[in-house]
C-alpha cells in the first residue's frame, strides 16, 4: 500500500479490554525492549513513547502487547533499532471487509512478519505471513546462485556484508538510494516476502527491469477477510 501524507502517531495498549473493531498483536521474540514507530495516513492513537525521534510504541523483551487502532486506521509500524529503521509493516483497516497489508523494506531489513492471528490463508488458498523471519538466511539461499561474488558485492558494501572468502552474507541492508542491481537481488533474486521498491498499478509507467521491480512489489500487498493482525519481530 502507499501512503500520500504520513501523521506519525501512536497505538495505546489495552490488553484488558475487549473490542470489536480492528486489534494489532506484537509478539516480541527479542531479550530487549522493543521500541516501534508508528506512523498513518487515517485514523486517531494517543502517543504513548519516542521512538526513531517519532512518537511510537513499547513492547517488553519476550512479551506479546495488543494495540487496537481506529476503523479507519491505515499507517505502519516500524521496529526501531539504535536508530536504524527495519521491515516496515503497512496495515490498512480502512477498507471494508477485511485488511490489505504488506511488509516494506524499501528503507531497513529485519527480521519480522505480519498476517492474520488465526492464522488464515488469504482468499486466494495462499499462505498469508508477509515479512522474512531470517531475511539474511534467505538472501545466503539466493547467494549461493551468485557466479561472480566479489564482483558483485564488492560495488556494494553498504548493502551486503560479505565473508572475506566471499562464501555467505554477513549482513543486508536497504535504503532508497539502493542501485537497481541492489534491488533486483532482494526483490527477484532472493524473492523477499516484501516489496524492496515502491511498485505501481501492474507496473505501469514502468519499462524494462523497472517494470519487472514493479510488478513483483505489487505481488506482495495482499488482503485477507479479518481485521485481527499479529506482527512477530525475531
């Protein structure tokens, strides 16, 4: 999903109370304090903390917190580590239904997933969890393919930490200043379970390899017919 103007704002937790509107579940498998930027586009939350230098939420180490936003939420909520934003979790409970969702990694990579709490496939049969529990296991799968390593990650240090003999990534990251062939190893190659570039309507407005970018990221918003999400950061 995009947003066309972003309001950085908060979820107040009320794990006591019962509701029937729209409830966001954090599951915290970290042994720290997890610090989450929440940002949105519709819908009303009480600031409950500072994270990133926005407002945001808390969830203790090794705790599971529910949040429950408005009926017209449609935001994110990113996990913040000593500044350094990871996957970026985009939940619209604005349409009726249901919710759209993805996971983003346009601007970090961490280790994270969003789907429904029951667990359901979407409408489609498919499985429903956006996000990488281990990305950097998945971009080593996708490494392994790779025949000129140094060559390749060497033009990219920023992005990829790679072993001195070249064999396996240590690290990966993502900004938006990331090159093309950057992207197209995350989002083509490795097949994040995210959108790694911004897509558009079926790619449109796009050629060549930018249309093929496009297409996949499209691929990864998806909608199931619950409004009752869980966000599991590893």
């Amino acid at each position: 999903m995009r947003f066309t103007s972003i309001i950085v704002v908060s979820f107040i937790s009320l794990n006591s109370l019962a509701t029937a509107g729209p409830v966001v579940t954090i599951h915290n498998t970290k042994t720290r304090t997890l610090c989450l930027k929440v940002e949105h586009s519709s819908g009303h939350f009480p600031t409950t903390t500072v994270c990133g230098g926005a407002p945001g939420i808390n969830v203790a180490r090794m705790e599971t917190s529910s949040f429950y936003p408005s009926k017209d939420f449609n935001g994110a909520i990113t996990p913040i580590t000593n500044g350094v934003p990871g996957t970026r979790f985009e939940i619209n409970f604005a349409s009726p239904g249901g919710t759209w969702y993805d996971a983003d990694m346009e601007m970090g990579i961490s280790g994270g997933t969003l789907g429904p709490s029951d667990h359901r496939k979407r409408p489609n049969g498919l499985p429903s969890l956006a996000g990488e529990q281990d990305p950097l296991a998945k971009a080593n799968a996708a490494w392994a393919h790779v025949s000129n390593k140094a060559a390749f990650a060497g033009k990219y240090p920023r992005y990829m930490g790679v072993s001195k003999d070249w064999k396996r990534l240590e690290s990966v990251h993502m900004d938006k200043a990331a090159p093309q062939s950057v992207k197209v190893f995350f989002q083509l190659t490795a097949r994040f379970n995210a959108y790694v570039v911004a897509g558009s309507v079926q790619g449109k407005g796009h050629t060549g390899m930018e249309k093929a970018l496009a297409v996949a990221a499209d691929e990864k918003s998806w909608f199931v017919n619950t409004q009752a999400m869980t966000i599991t950061i590893f």
